[in-house]
C-alpha cells in the first residue's frame, strides 16, 4: 500500500514532486504498489524510493532519477527511461518489456529474472549490472555498455548485441 501523501504530491507533477523532495531529502518515498500508468514524469527525482509492484506502464521518465531505487516485480511496460539515471536499481522481476532505456545509466542494476523483450537498450551503460535469468528476446543492445555485466542464463534471441561492449561480461548458459 503505497504512502497516500507521496501519491499525492507525485500527481502534482514533476516540478512539485522534486521541491517536496529538496526540502524533505531524508524520506525515502513509499510509491509500492501505485498505478501511475502513463504518467508525464520527466526528470523527476526517485533515487531510493521504494516502487514494488508499482504500475508505471506507459510512463515517461525520461531522464528520471532512479538510483538506487527499489522497482521489484513492478510493471515497466513501454515506459520511457531514455537518458534516465538507474544506478544500482532494483528491477528483480520487473517487467520492462518494450521499454525505452536509450542512453539510461544502469551501472551495477539488478535486473535478475526481469522481461526485456523488445526493450531498446543502445548506448546505455549497463557495465557491472545482473541481468542472470533475463528475458532479452529481441531487446537492442547496440552500442551498449556491458562491460563486467552478468549475462548467466540470460536469454538472447534475436537479441541486436552490434558493437556492445562485452569486456569481462559472464556470459554462460544463455540462449542466443
């Protein structure tokens, strides 16, 4: 049950949303379980909120705040992440299939069983990020950054890996 009042000010917007958080930087926001489908959320500032089960399907957070936020099994559906900052993120079974994550910065993510089928991932960083028991069919990871990254069991078909970076990448058991 997410927080009533984080709800609220969130649906406030952006603009809204990121003064409530300059002037309340010790709260860690509590969204779990929000239906936030389709919501305009550019440049907002999640980094560490907590978003289980959260229903963002649709949404644009392009350029968004994420760090170390907490999005375990949420529904990511076609949501806009373009250019969005996802560092050490908690997607665990989080469902981003046809996502946008174009030049996201997903350095060290966890990723472990989530679906990125169809997601677009070119040129984004996702050097030392866990991606074990992926679903990546048909994702684009063209010019992506996987370097460190752990691919174990990761599914790849039909996967676009076009000039990705797979310097010490685990790749082991995957099906390509």
């Amino acid at each position: 049950m997410p927080n009533e009042l984080h709800v609220n000010i969130l649906k406030q917007g952006s603009d809204s949303w990121n003064k409530w958080r300059r002037e309340n930087p010790e709260i860690k926001p509590d969204l779990c379980g929000a239906d936030l489908r389709k919501k305009e959320l550019c440049m907002i500032d999640l980094r560490s909120a907590f978003l289980i089960e959260v229903n963002l399907c649709g949404a644009d957070l392009s350029g968004a705040n994420l760090n170390k936020a907490n999005l375990i099994e949420a529904n990511l559906t076609g949501i806009n992440l373009k250019d969005a900052k996802l560092i050490e993120t908690n997607f665990y079974r989080a469902n981003l299939s046809e996502a946008d994550l174009t030049g996201a910065n997903s350095r060290g993510a966890n990723f472990i069983e989530a679906n990125l089928n169809g997601a677009n991932l070119s040129m984004a960083d996702l050097s030392r990020a866990i991606l074990m028991k992926t679903r990546l069919i048909k994702a684009n990871l063209s010019n992506t950054n996987l370097t460190d990254a752990n691919l174990y069991c990761a599914d790849l078909k039909d996967a676009n890996l076009k000039d990705a970076d797979l310097s010490s990448t685990k790749i082991s058991e995957t099906d390509k």
